[in-house]
C-alpha cells in the first residue's frame, strides 16, 4: 500500500468513525472492512483505527480484536487485562478454580480469554460466565472510556485452556499487539493534548504578549513536542522489527509523551486546563486510564532496563 492510498484509506475511516456516534463504532469498523484490512495489513489497519480512537475519544475500544487476532484466537471475546499497572498476567489458577482481577473494556457477550498464572507457568483460559457489574462501567476516572475492572471466581472445569510454548507464545503476542496499538493512540491523545495548548497561548495574552512568545511556555511545549516526535517515531518502528522489546518501547516512549504533556500543556492552559468546558480533561482523563493498561511506563522501563543489563535485548531500532 503506497502513501496515497494510505491518505484515501485513512481518510475513509476518519469519515466511519465520525458517523458513527456513540455505541456504533464496531459496525461502522466492521462495515468499512477493517477487520478484513487487519488479516491483511495489521501495521495499516491498527496504526489508523487506534490514532483515530485517540483523536475522537471512542466510547468502544477494538483492542480485544487487534490482540486476539495477532494471538490467532477466534472472537468474538473479550481479553482480561492484567490487573493496572502491570503487564503479567494478574489472574490465577488453582486446580480448577480461576480467580480473576484484571480490567476489561465494555462490551456484548459473556465469552472472555484470560491469560493467567497457574504456578510459574502461563495459560490462556477461554471462558464463559458473568464478570462485569454494572456499576462498574459507568464509574471511575473516564466513564466514557468504557474500560472497568473486574473480580471474579469461575470454574474451569470444562473450559478451553491453552497450555504450554504455544500459551506463552500466544500472550506475548497478544501483549505485543497491545503495547504497540496502545502506543498509536496514546500518541494522539497526547497530540490534541498538545494541540489544544498550541492554540491557547497563541491567542490569549498577558501584559500585552501572546502567551506563546513567553520563554518558559516555549520551552515546556517544546518538551512535549521532542517526545511526541520520539513517540511517533517508536510507534512506527515497533513494526519494523516485530520484536516484542521494540512494542514495549514504543508503548513507554507514548507514556513519556502523554505524561509530559499532561503536566506542561495543563500548566500553559492556566484555569482553562480545569474547566469542564474545555476539552483537555477530557483528553487527560483517557490518557489516565490508557497509559498504565498492559504496563505503565515505568513498570515497563524497569523490565526492559533490568533485561537490557543482564543482556537479554536484541539491538532495538534506532530512535
């Protein structure tokens, strides 16, 4: 796919999205092809829908399919994410007795896969049962997110478990797909973050300035700006080498850029960044929620330092 009709397609789906409304987001998705287009062109197919998640603030998340797609598990399900902030696997398993606590994004049905810990060893569970209050998914940082936790006992007896190389195999890929889908909309969710203080101090003024030719503003959103620019260039990257290394860094670089601009860009908006009127808390509110789901950046650059130190990471892109 060259770029032109990269632009067209895009703009296409920028189009589906925007119709869609609340609640309407996977059929517009599923009309327009893009689960076709994600057998066929993941790179394409994820990097657009997930920036457009971000930019438009979904109510409904397509994270479950990209993941369990790159997994090769048949939907429709939803994925139990590990427990914030972690990026392990957070429920567990006893004999047959599978006690989960991880977060879940709203949705229909009753199917779920759940990587879990049984001892030491990963599995993935497929199961059938009630997780979700409904309480829960009207409540917390960012109502409209969708995303709640949940805790629940079930009973495997009967379920489909995989065990073994191919459920470690399957979760890495799984967590994979997350971190870099994850990374494309973080990513835009820090750019309308960015975007909405550019505009604020290049229009109001103070002691007869723009509040843009101030040199503390310039510096503080020149910040953000080199780690949206680091940002970016991760999330494209991670695509590069596939290797699951180069997706946690894209995810922890878009962690960096959505934290740094939550912090500058709410400090040049003065009061305005605190008001219900102005969109950025709404932008800020999902960068909360987002950027802890499969690892925060922290938690991961703790794991990919303490591997990089012992040795254990291949040569990652150049950024």
């Amino acid at each position: 796919m060259d770029d032109d009709d990269r632009r067209l397609l895009i703009d296409s789906l920028s189009q589906a999205v925007t119709a869609a409304g609340p609640g309407g987001l996977r059929d517009a998705v599923t009309e327009f092809g893009w689960h076709e287009l994600l057998a066929e062109e993941p790179a394409v197919a994820v990097s657009s829908l997930a920036a457009l998640q971000g930019e438009h603030l979904t109510d409904t998340s397509l994270l479950d399919d990209v993941v369990l797609a790159a997994a090769g598990i048949d939907g429709p399900a939803r994925v139990v994410y590990p427990d914030l902030p972690g990026s392990e696997p957070s429920a567990r398993v006893e004999k047959t007795a599978l006690s989960i606590t991880g977060v879940v994004a709203s949705g229909d049905g009753d199917r779920f896969v759940v990587p879990a810990l049984r001892g030491d060893e990963i599995v993935v569970a497929v199961v059938t049962g009630a997780l979700d209050d409904p309480k829960a998914a009207t409540s917390g940082l960012d109502p409209d997110s969708g995303w709640h936790r949940v805790e629940a006992e079930l009973d495997l007896s009967g379920a489909d478990v995989i065990v073994g190389e191919d459920a470690a195999a399957r979760w890495q890929a799984m967590r994979s797909a997350g971190h870099r889908a994850l990374a494309h909309e973080l990513t835009a969710i820090g750019r309308r973050m960015l975007a909405a203080a550019v505009d604020h101090v290049s229009t109001r003024e103070q002691f007869g300035h723009k509040l843009g030719s101030f040199q503390a503003v310039k510096h503080a959103l020149a910040d953000v700006r080199v780690w949206q620019e680091c940002a970016g260039l991760a999330a494209d990257a991670a695509w590069e080498d596939g290797l699951p290394e180069s997706a946690q860094l894209a995810k922890i670089l878009a962690g960096r850029f959505v934290r740094t601009a939550a912090a500058n860009c709410q400090q040049v908006l003065g009061g305005m960044g605190f008001t219900w009127e102005h969109e950025f808390h709404r932008y800020l509110r999902r960068a909360l929620v987002l950027e802890p789901l499969l690892g925060s950046a922290a938690h991961l650059r703790t794991g990919l330092g303490a591997r990089l130190r012992a040795g254990g990471v291949p040569r990652l892109a150049p950024l």
